[in-house]
C-alpha cells in the first residue's frame, strides 16, 4: 500500500480507521520507548526510526543520502508491518525475539527477513515491541553496523551476518558483490529442478517494487 504522504502524521490520518488505530498504538509505543539520538521520518512510503545523519553522516551504505534506518512500521496490503534491522542483523536478538513472540501473542510469528507481519490487529504484542524497541542505544546500533559485512553463504543459500576480523578474507565463492549472480544462480536452479525458491514470489515482487521506487526518487 504505497503512500505519497510527505509527513507521519498525514501517512496515518489517511490510513482507514482500524489500521489508523494501530500504526497510530505502534507508534507511541516506538516513541515512547525509542533511545535517545533516534529520528522519525518518511521514507518510501513507511514511518521510519533512523539515526540522522548529524549523528552519522555516512548514512545507509546502499543509499548513502538516506539515513541510517533502524526501524521502519507500515500498514501494507494484507498487514501491518514492523521491521526491525538489529533482529536481522544479530542471531542473538532473532533467538531472543522468536523465544519470547509465543510469550506475548498466541498466533505463530509471522516473520521474514527483519520484517514482521501482523494480519490480526487485535493480537499485536505491544508490550514486546516496546521491549526489543528500548534494548539497544544508537551506538549500539551504530557499532554492530560497522562491525559487520553481508555475505552469501552457498552452501546454506541464504545471505547472512558475519563480523569482519582482522585479516579476514571471503573464500572465491563468498564474494561480498556477488548477491545478483548468486541470486540469478540460484533461481535457475530452481526452475530446473521444479523446487521453490529461498524466498516467496511474492517476497520478490516487493523486493522488486521497492527497488523500482528507489530509482525513481
């Protein structure tokens, strides 16, 4: 559901009455409990949680003139959504956050990537976002960006986090610029063996979405 809102509180005022209900709960509960140093914008058609660039000029290394993003809420099509970057970042922050989901809401966690799905309005663990929003400061944010690179494991198919040590090189097939190839590789694996892929089709098709707007702006 992309919005053309330029500010927060018009994304939510046009937003239909129950989803309007709860971005607008999420959103006081990520205010309410965001560490200090974080910043609230629009981006993309999504609320997003950053860390400006006055703090961090570098800003997000794929799109240097965006900053930094931490978390981002958004009311899609068939959902409302929560992503949290740490969550995918950090293995210890996804165990943690998949051990205490059942804790807090009865319904199996709906859960790709750092992006988490709720289609039950009525059944979001509020009490948990509000815990996994005020758990880590922008520097903690800041240092575990830094300290870590993405690469493609082949073995397991899938992208994952590893932090860069010292004298650390990337086997041949570990390539950190290799995600289109490997991704390409990988879909035509699949349609040869009539396997479904890593990902959802429709998973790629946001995917694709996204980036398209991003070449437009």
């Amino acid at each position: 559901m992309k919005s053309e809102a330029l500010t927060v509180d018009q994304y939510i005022n046009n937003l239909p009455d129950d989803r309007k209900e709860v971005l607008t709960k999420m959103r006081n509960v990520i205010l309410s409990n965001l560490p200090e140093g974080f910043q609230e914008e629009m981006n993309y058609g999504m609320i997003w949680y950053v860390v400006p660039h006055s703090i961090y000029p570098a800003g997000y290394h794929c799109t240097p003139e965006l900053a930094l993003p931490f978390i981002n809420i958004a009311s899609q099509k068939n959902h409302i959504a929560f992503y949290h970057m740490w969550i995918y970042a950090d293995k210890k922050l996804l165990d943690w956050f998949t051990i205490e989901y059942p804790k807090y809401c009865k319904r199996k966690l709906d859960m790709w990537k750092c992006c988490v799905r709720f289609k039950k309005f009525d059944e979001i663990p509020y009490k948990l976002l509000w815990k996994v929003v005020q758990k880590f400061s922008v520097q903690d944010w800041i240092n575990l960006y830094e300290n870590n690179v993405k690469k493609f494991n082949i073995k397991n198919q899938r992208w994952e986090i590893i932090p860069i040590k010292n004298n650390y090189k990337l086997s041949s097939k570990e390539k950190i610029n290799s995600m289109y190839v490997e991704e390409i590789k990988h879909f035509i694996k699949c349609v040869k063996s009539r396997t479904e892929t890593i990902n959802p089709l429709i998973q790629g098709i946001e995917t694709l979405k996204i980036a398209l707007r991003i070449k437009k702006s």
